[in-house]
C-alpha cells in the first residue's frame, strides 16, 4: 500500500472515529456547561410551566379575580410585584399562590409543587425565573445596560435566559448554542476582540480559518448574525461586553 493511500485510510478512519464520538462529545458539553439557570429552564419545559406562565401570543394571560388580573408572564418584569425575594418566589412554588386565606378567587390557580419537586428543582426553577426578569444579574451601571440591550436586541433567545445557555441548536458541534457563562464561550471567545468579532461580522477570524470549526458552523440550523453599528452602535456593544464580563466573574 503506498504511503499516500495509507495517509488517506487514516484520515478517514480519525473522521469515522471523531463523528461516532460525536455524541458522546455533545454530553459531555451538556454535563460542563450545566448551571441552575439551565436546569431551572428544563425543569420548567418539563413541567410545562410556560403553559400559563410564557404564553404562545407573549401576553399575559387574563385571570380575573387574582392580584392583578393576569397570570405573570415569565420574563416580563412583573415577578416582583408577586416575589421580591428568591425565598418568596420559593415558596409560591411550594404552596401554590394565591392561599385561601388571601381571600383571592382567582380563575387560574397556581398549583403546589411542595409534594413533587426537591428542594434544590425548587431553587433552579426560582434561578431561572429570576435570571428571565434580570432580577439576579450584576447591578454594575454598564453590566446593566448591557443586559438590557441584549435583552432589545434577542440576544437571549439564543444564548438562554439571561445568556445562561441551553438553547437546542440541531447540527452544531455540541448540539447547544453557547451560553455566555461556560468553557464552551471560553474556547470560543478568546479575547474582547474576538468577542466584538463576532457580534460585528457572525463569526470570529480565528474560528473562520479552522476547516473543522467551519463545517459545524455551516452545518448548525442557527447561526450567529451580525450586528453592524447602524443596528447595534459602540455603547450598546461596550455595555453588552460589560454584561458578558460581569456574569463571567459572577459565576
């Protein structure tokens, strides 16, 4: 066998040996880029919380007879009216809102989970909540900005609830679409230069000129898209680089 087919076979057989590895590739990534946020968001799929709580049109739900009149939708900034505190938040999902004892008479009662869920299932549910509403992320001036224009501009639809990750993303590398919190966004993103990379042109120059890196990119159903300055002018970056830094070193 000549050396140049020989080189061939083995080139074909690392292909065959990393794409069967592939799955086996994309837990892992599930298992090291796990956080509460994500987990809270899963549970709450599961669960089928958005039922009420994240309706199809994006409008509350009406609930005549309750607090105020509709069902809180997550996301939209009115859990503190219901739960100032992460232990408040708790336990409505405990007990159920409203008690009886509250003389409310709601139409839409929300259930007890007290019986069902673990103590820990009811902390990430209350995580993920809170990270929809912005009510946990850092309260640095330019950290919030930056969330509030990740927020305008989708940024979390993609990147999860406040940018924690989790979102299905079918045909890329590790099945997910990366968070702003784990090692997947370090591998990625290098450098401030590289993060301004890839929200000014969709991908990074570095990641472009990897073969491998590339098909993936190609391959995944949801890209990256670019935000030149006449969409998404230098504050708003710089404050969106504050937000992504800050969280970083929360976690």
């Amino acid at each position: 066998m000549s050396r140049a087919r020989a080189g061939i076979l083995a080139a074909l057989a690392a292909l065959v040996v990393l794409f069967a590895a592939i799955p086996v590739m994309r837990l892992v990534h599930r298992m090291r880029e796990e956080n509460p946020i994500v987990r809270g968001a899963r549970l709450s799929a599961r669960l089928s919380c958005g039922a009420c709580h994240t309706p199809p049109s994006g409008r509350e739900i009406p609930n005549a007879g309750s607090r105020f009149g509709t069902v809180p939708a997550f996301g939209s900034g009115v859990l503190p009216r219901y739960a100032a505190t992460p232990s408040e938040a708790a336990g409505i999902i405990r007990s159920g809102s409203p008690t009886k004892a509250s003389g409310l008479t709601p139409v839409i009662f929300m259930p007890a989970y007290g019986g069902w869920l673990s103590a820990r299932e009811i902390a990430e549910l209350v995580a993920y909540v809170r990270a929809a509403d912005g009510l946990d992320v850092p309260m640095d001036p330019a950290a919030r900005k930056g969330f509030e224009a990740s927020r305008a501009h989708g940024c979390f639809s993609c990147h999860g609830p406040a940018g924690a990750g989790g979102v299905p993303n079918p045909g890329s590398l590790t099945g997910e679409v990366p968070g702003f919190l784990g090692r997947d966004f370090a591998d990625l993103v290098t450098s401030r230069e590289e993060l301004r990379e890839w929200i000014r042109t969709g991908c990074a120059t570095r990641v472009a000129n990897s073969a491998l890196a590339m098909h993936f990119l190609e391959a995944q159903r949801i890209s990256m898209p670019a935000f030149p300055r006449e969409i998404l002018g230098d504050e708003e970056l710089a404050a969106i680089e504050a937000y992504v830094q800050a969280i970083r070193a929360k976690r």
